[in-house]
C-alpha cells in the first residue's frame, strides 16, 4: 500500500513527496486508515518509526479548511513539541493552517500572538498549556482531534493529573489519538478511560527494536570506563554521536572531562535553561558539533538525522529506555551502531535488557587496551537465547523490521 492507495489529500501528497518518503512505514500503513475513518486509535512502535507522520498526516486531511483550535497534540517534553510543530508545518505546508506551538521555560509573550492568530493545530507541553488556559488564553472546547504522543513518557514523567485535566476540557465528542513507543498498564487504563472503542496499531517492539542498528556491550572496570571511552572515540568512525548518561551530574563531569582531552561536546539535559538546550540540540543537528552528551531527556522521541553512533556510558537502569536510546540512530534506513560501556556492577542490568531485546549483546573488547582486570572476569558469556526469537542484529534490515528482499 502507498501514500495515495491510502487516500490522503493532494497536497498531503505533495509534501510528502517532498519529504522523500516513498512508501509508509508499517505503523503508517496500520494507523492511517483508522484515524482517516475518524475512529480513536492508539498506536505503539518503536521511535524512529514514523509515528508523527502515522498522526500528522491523517489530522492534517481530517481538518482541511482552517478553523480556531481544533487539533490539540501534547508532548511531554519542548524538544518533541517543536519537533512535532516542525512536522506539522512540513506536512501542512501547502494548507492553509495556522500553528500554535507552546511550551514552558520562555516568555508568553510568542506564544499569546499565536493564540490571538487563531491557531487551527496547538501543540503543547501540559504544564504550559495549562497555565494558557488558566488565563483564558484559549478554550478547548472546540477541539476535534486530540493527540497524545509519547504517553508512556508523559506518565512517567507524572503528567497523569495534568493530562486529565486537559483531556476533561476537551469535547467528548473528539477523536483521540494515542501513540506511544510501549504500552505499560498506566497508558491502557488511561486509554480506556479517555478513548472510544480505539483501533489498535501495534508493531511489536521485539521486532522493530533497531533492526538497523548494531549492538556491542564493551566490558570495563569501574575506574577505567572514561579511559576506554576515549579509546573507544579514537577506534571508531563516527559522523554524529550521542552519549548518554545516568544523572546531569555525570553528563556534566564527563563532558568536561572530554572538553580537556580536546573533543568538542555539546551537553542536554534537564538542569539546564531551555534556551542552552535548544542552542546544544541546534548544533548538534547543524553538524557543528558531533558529540552530544545527555540523560534520558534527549532519548525519547527526538528525531535527530544521521547519527551514526550511540554510546551508553552508563547502562541504562529501565531496559526500555535502552530501545529509546539506541533508537537514535538507525533512524529511518540509514545504519548505526550502539556501543554500551559496562562495569562489573551494572551486569544486572544488561541481563534485562537482553531479555527484552530477545538477543544477547555481543561482548566486544578493544585490541590495544590495557584492561585492569582479566577480561573473562569483567564478562561472563552471553546468555543463550532461543533462536526463534534472534532477530540477527547487525544484519541489514530494512526501515520498520521488514527484511529486505
Ligand atoms: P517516531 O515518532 O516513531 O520516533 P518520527 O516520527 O520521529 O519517529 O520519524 C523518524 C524519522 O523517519 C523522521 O526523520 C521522519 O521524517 C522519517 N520518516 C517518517 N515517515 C517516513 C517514511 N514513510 N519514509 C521514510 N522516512 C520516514
Ligand atoms: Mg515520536
């Protein structure tokens, strides 16, 4: 099936021709028609899927002609809402559609032009938007579509009160949209209560986790993980890298650290000003710098082109936020690959993230490396897993878990 088979409006097509899209990605495919029939929906894939198109485009054809409010998305973070407008306008370019695009840390004083211009989309981070409507900045009584992306991020960040709020002053008689990389128990009972009868669009997790991308778990003792770092920097080819981190404190040592060996870093995460975060996350996707060092906050969501590596410093403490992180690169058909530097203590943690992958990380050591410690000690061989579920990581695979043919 493609774009036009799909029934989408001529300047939809258009743009997405511009795009360079040329076919739907499975959850495109699965959440279009839904959402075309005006049915509520709720869709799950892993990020770097396509699912702001899979909800852009069917809510752009939806609204058509301009009228005040009507299409809400929320984000939990600014970084997904700006991108998430950046889609919208992309998408829209050829209608005549209006955005608002709000979001805390920065002035009102944007963003009231915007309401006064009678915006047809908003897109919004809850903390913001509720303090617009607490002004009497804009109603939400004539929204028709609702959009909530990232859901499981937005519990987890205990927006839960927030949203239902928003969502309780919004029509009952809207669409509501669900999208989300899982779907813990907390989305579904949200779900259940804030949508109607919702179609399902699910690409299963195990399947698409980065099918383009290659992992390597690197083995190193506590003291020596910067040092190996630096040797891992020197052994690889990289265009754009992103490495994360457990805490701000540590994404801030060791971007200083990196700083005093000569490597040029950019640093986002959530202790700083919104303003320093945009002004980081702009030069890292202008290619004026190529290492970017974050938490979490910069692992959800974001659709960062040409990445070609990742590197946990830390492993990850939930395993999903792994297939967050490394869903950084490999982004649409391009390849990655994802490094994960881990010290004895943290070999737990690998374990269940293997077990969510359904595929051990391959252990890898660097030749010229002075390791403190035998490496056998630092690795106890990679779990067996059923063949069934060995998906061939580091295999080419084409976008959206389909192999190519
Ligand atoms: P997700 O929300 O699932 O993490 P995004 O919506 O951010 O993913 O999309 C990831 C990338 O894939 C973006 O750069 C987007 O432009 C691109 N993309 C979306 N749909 C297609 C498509 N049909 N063909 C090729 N690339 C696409
Ligand atoms: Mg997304």
């Amino acid at each position: 099936m493609n774009f036009t088979e799909l029934g989408l409006s001529q300047e939809l097509l258009h743009a997405i021709k511009e795009s360079g899209y040329e076919e739907p990605t499975p959850i495109q495919k699965m959440a279009i028609p839904p959402i075309l029939a005006g049915r509520d929906l709720v869709g799950s894939a892993q990020t770097g899927t396509g699912k702001t198109a899979a909800f852009a485009l069917p809510s752009l054809h939806r609204l058509k002609e301009h009228g005040s409010c009507r299409a809400l998305a929320l984000a939990p973070t600014r970084e997904l809402a700006i991108q998430i407008e950046e889609n919208f306008c992309k998408y829209g370019k050829q209608m005549n559609l209006r955005m608002a695009l709000l979001y805390g840390g920065v002035k009102y004083g944007k963003q009231l032009e915007q309401l006064r211009n009678e915006p047809d989309i908003i897109v919004a981070t809850p903390g913001r938007l509720l303090d617009h409507l607490g002004q009497g900045n804009l109603h939400l009584n004539k929204i028709e579509i609702l959009i909530l992306d990232e859901v499981d991020r937005m519990l987890d960040m205990g927006f839960v009160e927030d949203v239902t709020r928003i969502i309780q002053k919004t029509p009952k008689s809207r669409q509501t949209l669900f999208f989300s990389a899982t779907i813990p128990d907390s989305v579904r009972r949200l779900s259940k209560w804030a949508l109607h009868k919702p179609a399902e669009a699910k690409i299963d997790i195990k399947i698409s986790a980065a099918d383009t991308v290659s992992h390597a778990l690197y083995p190193v003792p506590a003291i020596q993980k910067f040092d190996l770092l630096i040797s891992l920097l020197e052994s690889i080819k990289f265009e754009n890298l992103i490495i994360f981190f457990q805490t701000r404190r540590g994404t801030d040592k060791i971007s200083q650290w990196l700083t005093e060996h000569g490597q040029t870093v950019r640093v986002l995460h959530s202790d700083l000003k919104q303003r320093d975060r945009m002004k980081a996350l702009e030069d890292f996707k202008a290619g004026n710098v190529k290492i970017l060092c974050a938490t979490d906050v910069a692992s959800r969501g974001l659709d960062i082109s040409n990445v070609t590596h990742v590197i946990n410093y830390d492993v990850p403490q939930h395993s999903e936020d792994y297939v967050h992180r490394i869903g950084r690169t490999g982004r649409a058909r391009t390849e990655g690959e994802a490094f994960t530097l881990c010290k004895p203590e943290e070999l737990s943690l690998v374990d269940s993230i293997e077990k969510l992958l359904g595929n051990p990380l391959p252990r890898k050591f660097i030749e010229d490396f002075a390791y403190r410690d035998e490496p056998a000690s630092l690795a106890p061989a990679a779990p067996q897993v059923s063949k069934k579920r060995n998906r061939g990581f580091g295999k080419q695979v084409s976008f959206g878990g389909r192999r190519r043919r």
